[in-house]
C-alpha cells in the first residue's frame, strides 16, 4: 500500500464534508487545520446529549453545544473552508 504523503495527499478544498457522514453522525463542514489536515466537523443525526464532533485523522473529540466546537476550532486555530470547496 503507497503511503499517504502531503504530495499525494487530495486537496482539502476537494473534500466534501457529507462524504464523512456515518449513521449517527452527518458531516457538516471541513476546516483545515494550521499544519494543512483536514478536520471534519459533524452532527449528531438524533438528539443526544453529544450534538457534535470533530475528526482529524485518528481521533474524534465530542461537544454539547455548536459553541464549544466553534471554540475550541478557533482556539486550534481551525480554519472553515469557503461554501462550495467542502463545507455542507
């Protein structure tokens, strides 16, 4: 298997964020973190007590409210990527 590097690497502008949705979870919008990785941000498809998620690469944090994923994006220095190049 080729290993993933940033020159082969899919450009995140061509990401899709509904193409991360799962049965519990709809891809909402990609940001782009400072080092250029995708992150995924997500919702809940049910009313749950953990409304909204992130991902990058391996890991997934989880949060209540649309405003802590928002805070913690701009404390990471999460950028959105403009409608129509991968957000919803």
């Amino acid at each position: 298997m080729k290993k993933m590097t940033r020159e082969n690497r899919i450009p995140v502008s061509r990401l899709k964020a509904s193409d991360f949705s799962t049965r519990s979870y709809e891809g909402k919008y990609v940001l782009v973190a400072d080092d250029g990785t995708p992150v995924i941000m997500l919702r809940s498809k049910t009313v749950s007590p953990v409304m909204w998620s992130l991902k990058k690469g391996r890991f997934q944090l989880f949060f209540r409210t649309y405003g802590e994923v928002l805070n913690y994006c701009e404390n990471h220095h999460y950028s959105f990527i403009p409608k129509g190049q991968g957000g919803s």
